[in-house]
C-alpha cells in the first residue's frame, strides 16, 4: 500500500532555539515566575528581604491551590500589602475563546494568548484519572509529516505563565479550586495528570516549560506528583539529559520508525539525531530521572511503518530500556499524506511487542467528534485564520 501513500521529504528545520521568550521588562503578572524571579519582583517593588522567602510562599499557594487572582482575597498578607501588590502587579492567565465538550466527555478549549494567538488545550477524563493535554507551542518548527501541527510554522513559544495558565483554566473549568476558607483537597482531583502532547516541541522551549513544570510539582503550587506529568519529545537529544537533571518528569518519545531511512521521513528531526544517538540518550534518562520506564509513542501508518518485521526490529532496538509502547492510531486531517493501519495490523504488531515482555496499549482515540486527537489539534481555527487574513488582503 506504499505506492498509494506520497511521503514529502521535509527538510528539517535548522537551528530553532533563537525564538524568544515574550517576557518583557515591564512584565507584571505573577503567574509563571519561578520561586527566585518572583522573589525579586516582590524585592524590587518594596519588599524586605528577609520576608520573600515567606511571601513568595503565601502568594504561590493562593495563586496555585486556591485559584485566587484577586489581591483583595488574600487575606493572610495585610490590607496595605495586598493594596501595594494590586498596584504593581497581576494575576493573569490566557483567555478561554470557546470550550467544546465531545461526546465522550472530552473537552477541548480554545484559548488566546498574548498577541491574539491561539492554542488548545484537550481534558480526557478517565475513570481513575482526568489528563489535560497541553500545549508548549504555537505551531510547531519541526514538520513532522504525519502532524498537522507540523503544517504550520511556529508562531512563538509560550511563556511559563501560559503553561501552567492553561492547568489554571481547566481547573476553573472544572471547578476545581476549594471553597475560600477550605484547605485544597489532593485526592481524587479531576486534574490529576498533565501531558505535553499538545502543539509544540516541549524541549525546544525548555526554559519555560522548566518553569512551569517546576511550579505544577511544587508542594506550594498546583501540586501534582512529577510521576504524573509527561513531556513528550521528538527527540531532542541535547535536551533530553537536561530534562531528567532540571525537571525529573516522565518522559514519552516520538519514535514512530525502527529505520533511519522510514525516521527521517515521518520525524525529521532524526536526520540530525538519529535512532542510534537519541536510544543512546533514552538508555539513561530512567537512571538520572529516578523514573521507572519512557514511553515510547508509535504512530501506526498503514504500510508505512506497520509490519511485523518493524514489531520485531522495535523491540530488538529498545532492549534494555525499561519501556511502554503507545501505539496510536494514525488521526487523519484534511490532506492528510497517510492512512491509518487497520485495527487487526495494529493488534497483531502490539502482540508482538507484548510477547517480547512491553505493555503495548493501543491508545483509543479520544474526541475525534471534536478534532481534539493528537496531532489534530488547530486545524480549524488556523484554516479560517488564514481565510481571514486572505479576506483582509483582498479587501
Ligand atoms: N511535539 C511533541 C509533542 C506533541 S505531539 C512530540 O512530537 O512528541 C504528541 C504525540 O502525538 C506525538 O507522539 C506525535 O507524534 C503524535 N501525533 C502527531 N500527529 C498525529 C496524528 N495525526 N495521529 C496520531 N498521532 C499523532
Ligand atoms: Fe511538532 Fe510534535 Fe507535531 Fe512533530 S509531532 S510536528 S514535533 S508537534
């Protein structure tokens, strides 16, 4: 079935790390800043020293566990401190556009950034958990061939105070913050996992996405287990170790090919690392992450990348490397170059996987009625965007 499937060379994108973070002098918002930026924020507007360490700590728990983006409710800082924090600074978050709400409970959220662009953001809630999909870009730079992400350029990096924003917005969404007075509740949260498997490459704005993860696993911020966040990479090997030393998340790969010939064509990016060099990687980032296996996500393209002998060869590569294979079902978009493999193919290539001694879930595709799969993500907005901007030109 090759013959009937055209995959584009993509050149790969050189050199990305120049995009720069949004965060200007005159940046007052709170929200996003790490324990020492917003320390001497507080330093600079007035405060002694020897109180950040303290301050800091109350700010965050009323911004992080309570939801509170108002001063005036914060009522262990007195009425003249709270009256002089209003004065230089905010609390803000994105802006929720619309929410759609799939029929299988799946909410998908359209949100504005700075700027006037937008990103989404998908909550899935299972039975024993609830995971909110983020985003870390807008667009993406690489041109994963299989993404619709890809299809478009990168707009800008977030900043850390849109990342851990978009947690912010599901949980008000969700209703999830305690009543005021209430100590927050950490059990059985709706909220109880975060992936970065939204748009973007994580790893390729990692400052910010270092600190916003840092706030969701502080005791003082959102407080989720670092066991229950997962940043997904395309494989950028120089960030990989970083990630285990300065954020000790889980990690989740895009692998999707055993052969560098197949791996250049769909993940681009394996042109510059490729399987050998970002394997080598993965066989350490357990050990220095103190973290029990990688998640490796597979893409099934029918007669791409499908067949037993790629099962075969996926599992000898991954020897060794304590490992779970998602395998996802390929999410067609309008134009898409691939078609998904049929379901008995992706049965029989998860035995094999399984056989060998790895879990293999087929992953299930959730609000598809909505087009919040992954790598479905902006679709239609960005189309009528760009009518629009067609429409302005015209005009
Ligand atoms: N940029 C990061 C994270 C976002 S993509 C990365 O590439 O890992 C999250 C996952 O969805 C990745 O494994 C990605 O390869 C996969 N994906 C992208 N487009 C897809 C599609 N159309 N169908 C199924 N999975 C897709
Ligand atoms: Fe970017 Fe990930 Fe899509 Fe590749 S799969 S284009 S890295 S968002």
């Amino acid at each position: 079935m090759v013959g009937a499937i055209t995959m584009t060379d993509v050149p790969i994108t050189p050199e990305v790390m120049a995009v720069p973070r949004i965060v200007s002098d005159g940046d007052t918002n709170l929200v996003g800043k790490s324990r020492a930026e917003l320390g001497e924020m507080l330093v600079a507007a007035g405060l002694p020293e020897k109180q950040v360490r303290m301050r800091v700590g109350q700010i965050w728990q009323w911004i992080y566990q309570k939801g509170v983006r108002d001063f005036e409710q914060m009522t262990n800082l007195s009425k003249i401190y709270r009256d002089e924090l209003a004065e230089h600074f905010t609390v803000s978050i994105p802006e929720v556009v619309s929410k759609q709400v799939s029929t299988d409970g799946t909410r998908k959220y359209l949100v504005r950034i700075e700027g006037g662009h937008e990103v989404e953001v998908v909550y899935i809630p299972e039975t024993d958990r609830g995971t909110l999909c983020i985003s870390s870009q807008v667009g993406c730079t690489l041109n994963c061939s299989f993404c619709h992400t890809g299809t478009q350029t990168l707009v800008r990096n977030l900043t850390a105070a849109e990342i851990v924003g978009q947690i912010m917005l599901a949980r008000d969404d969700l209703g999830e913050w305690p009543e005021p007075g209430r100590t927050p509740n950490l059990e059985g949260r709706l909220l109880s996992n975060v992936v970065l498997m939204g748009m973007g490459e994580p790893l390729y704005n990692f400052d910010a996405v270092r600190d916003a993860l840092k706030i969701v696993m502080d005791g003082e911020g959102i407080s989720l287990s670092r066991r229950r966040i997962t940043l997904s990479t395309s494989g950028v090997v120089p960030a990989i170790a970083k990630t285990a030393d300065e954020i000790g998340c889980l990690l989740a790969v895009s692998f999707h090919a055993t052969t560098d010939e197949v791996r250049d064509k769909l993940v681009p990016i394996n042109k510059k690392w490729n399987i050998e060099t970002l394997l080598d990687t993965l066989r350490e980032y357990p050990r220095l992450s103190n973290s029990e296996r990688i998640t490796f996500e597979y893409v099934m393209l029918k007669g791409v990348n499908d067949s037993d002998e790629d099962a075969r060869r996926l599992v000898k590569l991954i020897k060794g490397i304590p490992a779970k294979i998602n395998l996802i079902p390929f999410n067609e978009w309008p134009g898409s170059p691939y078609e998904r493999s049929d379901v008995k193919r992706i049965k029989a290539f998860s035995e094999i996987v399984f056989n060998a001694g790895y879990a293999s879930p087929i992953r299930k595709p959730r609000g598809e009625d909505i087009m919040a799969a992954c790598g479905q993500l902006k679709s239609a907005t960005e189309k009528v965007r760009r009518s629009r901007v067609k429409a302005e030109d015209k005009g």
